[in-house]
C-alpha cells in the first residue's frame, strides 16, 4: 500500500494523530509505554520490538510493511535496524 491508503485504513479503523517517524541505523527508542493503544506500520527499514511480558522479554522483529498494534499501558522499547527505520504511528482512544 501506498503512504496514502495506510494512513485511510488507519484512520477508517479509529487511529488519529497519524504521523510518519524516522530514526537512524541502530537508534534505540528507550523503554515507555502509552496511555492509548498505538499502531505503527513500517515503511522502511526494519526494527525489534522487545516487549515486556509477565516474567519475560518478548521479541519481535519487524520489516517492511508490517503493520502491529501496542495496546496501552505496554511496556517496551525499539532498536532500529541496520538501514534505520521510517514508520507511520498513530494512536486510538
């Protein structure tokens, strides 16, 4: 999909505030969480999503095109990968 048609499929399932974030090689996003559910699709690059579950670290790794929700009150953090990454990001209610 293009730009366009992510940010309309994002705004027709109930995401705002849609923005597009770019960060260089290896750049670690630190360790947040949100107080809404967010969405992210990635539109170049790639990046890890480390995830803290009840006891454990869960690792995602995410490329191109990939779309995935946090849902609020998550904690986590990113490390961008080799290339860098571009993502689109919005937030729901």
């Amino acid at each position: 999909m293009t730009e366009q048609e992510w940010r309309e499929q994002l705004e027709k399932e109930g995401f705002k505030d849609i923005d597009i974030v770019e960060f260089s090689a290896k750049f670690t996003i630190p360790e947040h969480t949100h107080n809404t559910t967010t969405v992210h699709v990635i539109l170049g690059g790639d990046m890890s999503l480390y995830e803290q579950k009840e006891d454990h670290i869960k690792v995602d790794n995410r490329l191109t095109g990939d779309k995935f929700e946090i849902l609020a009150g998550t904690t986590h953090y990113v490390t961008c990968g080799e290339n860098g990454c571009r993502f689109m990001v919005g937030v729901h209610d």
